[in-house]
C-alpha cells in the first residue's frame, strides 16, 4: 500500500482495516513531511498498532531515498513466492 504524505498522518485512524492486512506500507513523498507537517513517527506507531508484522518503507521518487529498501524487499518477496 502507498500513503503519500499529503493525505496526513492520520490515515490509519481513518481507514484501519487497509493496514491491518498488508504487508508492506510505502510512505511517499517522505521529502515534503515539512510542508505538510506529517508525523512519520505517529504512523508507524499507529500502523504497528493495527499490523504489528507490517513493514514501513519511507521513499522519496524525488531523492531516491528508500528505493533500495523497496527493490530488495520486493526481490525478497518475489522469491519466496516462486519457492
């Protein structure tokens, strides 16, 4: 799943029941948090609260950053499920 920042940090209080069953959340935009006030600390508590095996990857299209954490947990993912 993808929240981009803009939507707020609130958005698992809103919608629960999307991160209580996905396994990996991707928090786009992570290099507007300042413009948007947005709490990436609150998320992941919140989102750990209603998922507690969820994998949180903060990434930026912008910078790059958390595109490597992606790609190898994607990689990871591929693989076990052709296994």
């Amino acid at each position: 799943m993808i929240l981009s920042v803009p939507e707020g940090d609130d958005k698992p209080l809103k919608y629960p029941l999307m991160f209580s069953v996905v396994d990996v959340l991707l928090i786009n935009k992570i290099d507007a948090m300042c413009i948007f006030d947005f709490d990436i600390e609150k998320v992941k508590e919140r989102v750990k609260k209603l998922n507690p095996n969820i994998k949180v990857i903060p990434i930026s299209a912008r910078t790059g950053e958390g595109f490597d954490e992606w790609i190898d947990w994607l990689r990871k993912e591929v693989k076990a499920w052709k296994e």
